[in-house]
C-alpha cells in the first residue's frame, strides 16, 4: 500500500511520495535521519491495535525476553495488518531514495519495551549481525506506534559512524563493549532523537546507536523494516532468517522471502 497524500501532507514526504533533497543529504553524511510524519495518525492506530494483538498471540515466540524486552522477527509473514505496514510501498522507495540504490527486504522485526523496564539497549551496530556478503550499505527503517519520548527509549545514534566496518558483532547488554572494541567511537558525538507517533527514524547498518529506557508507564512499541542492497548474497554464516532457507554461501538473498514490492 502506498502512503497516503493526507498522510504525507503531516510530515515531511512530499506529495511526490519522497523527502527533501536536504534529508537524503543528511542521512548519507550522518548515516541517519529522522521523517516525521511518515504514518498517520488513522494508520498508526492501526498497526499499533494490530502489533499489541501480535505480541499478546506470540510473546512467549520472543527471540529475546528477559522481562524488559521483547523482539518477534519476520512478523510480516504472519500478520496480514503488519504485513501491510512492512512492505509498504511508499516507505520502501524512500529508503532506496536515502539509500540510492536498489533495496530488498532483509527482515522486519517488533521491538517493545515494557512499561517501567529501565534498561537500556546498548551501543551497537546492526550489520555485524547479518549474515550478508557483496552488499552496500543496509538500513533500517524504526517507525514508532507509539510517542517515543527519551524517557520512553527512543534511540541515540552516533552520526558519521556509517562507514566503520569490519567491526565484530557487539554484545546488546554491556554498555562498554562497542567502545572497546573501536575505542574511538567513545569520543563521538552522539544524537538522541525523539519520536511522535507515526514518526520514523532511517539509519544504516553500521551506524552506531543505542536505545535509552523505557521509563515510563507505557510500552514502547516500534515497528522495524530493514532493508538490503538488492544485490546481496549469502554469506554462509548462521542467522535465524536465513536458517530454515537452505541456502549455501553465494547464494542470492532473493526470492519470495526477501520481496521488493516497490520495485
């Protein structure tokens, strides 16, 4: 489904169904962005009444619970409402506007936190994650269902960090692990962006970012569309996208299982 005029009338994509040259600029040279607006307020309602639903279904499927926190993955082939929101078309061709090259689905994924948790998540990257060879640069698309305030955990970022590669994957829970494994990074700038609802954040793959705590009375609900170069093939390394798939390294990550609807 493609984004709505009214709703792009809120924020900041244009009736053309992009944002201004100004954003792409920004988020090339800090490695995120952040597009208000990008849902309304009808639609929020929507996905946030159908995300809850899903969690309430499937929160014992959790890949990571410890009474804090909560992330499902590949939520759109699941959910017909959510499913909606994830292979939007709109949203797609603005992440391939920032990105400027072709783009597809690597996976979504709801991340929640809950009420009163008090734990953050820590400086990280997203791509030494992946199980990804032959790509450039990956991002995310972390949209919130909810206001995300700071004291509701909304994300800092590290601005220009996009281009620190080859780092190994971080541990979420260790407040010092990114910063001893590239001691520089600690000396970087960093950016905490706040959140209304319907808001999004754009941000690369290997841009540093964490996401502050939830101390507040409500869930922080937020509904997570990564995308990958549309040329990016398999590594050969475990995930649990990529598991049931079959695959051998080489492999293209294309297909049914990573579509790009926009296209």
């Amino acid at each position: 489904m493609v984004t709505t005029a009214d709703e792009r009338s809120r924020g900041d994509v244009g009736a053309d169904g992009r944002v201004p040259d100004e954003l792409v600029t920004a988020y090339r040279q800090h490695g995120f962005v952040r597009v208000r607006g990008l849902l309304g307020p009808d639609r929020v309602e929507r996905f946030l009444a159908g995300a809850e639903a899903f969690l309430a279904a499937h929160r014992a499927e959790s890949l990571e619970r410890q009474g804090v926190f909560s992330q499902l993955v590949n939520v759109w082939q699941r959910d017909a409402t959510l499913r909606e929101l994830t292979l939007d078309t709109g949203i797609g061709r603005i992440a391939e506007q920032l990105a400027g090259f072709p783009l597809r689905l690597w996976h979504d994924q709801m991340l929640v936190k809950e009420a009163r948790s008090n734990a953050a998540t820590e400086f990280h990257q997203d791509r030494p994650y992946w199980p990804h060879a032959g790509d450039r640069l990956p991002l995310s698309a972390w949209i919130a269902l909810v206001d995300v305030p700071p004291e509701r955990g909304c994300m800092t970022f590290l601005p220009g960090t996009q281009d620190r590669t080859g780092l190994r994957p971080q541990d979420l829970h260790q407040e010092e692990d990114l910063f001893e494994t590239d001691p520089s990074l600690r000396w970087e700038p960093r950016v905490t962006v706040p959140l209304r609802a319907g808001d999004c954040t754009f941000h690369s793959g290997y841009t540093g970012h964490m996401a502050l705590p939830n101390r507040t009375d409500r869930a922080r609900f937020a509904h997570v569309i990564i995308y990958m170069d549309a040329d990016t093939v398999y590594s050969g390394a475990p995930h649990v996208v990529t598991d049931p798939l079959g695959l051998a390294a080489g492999d293209a990550l294309a297909g049914d299982a990573f579509p790009r609807p926009w296209a």
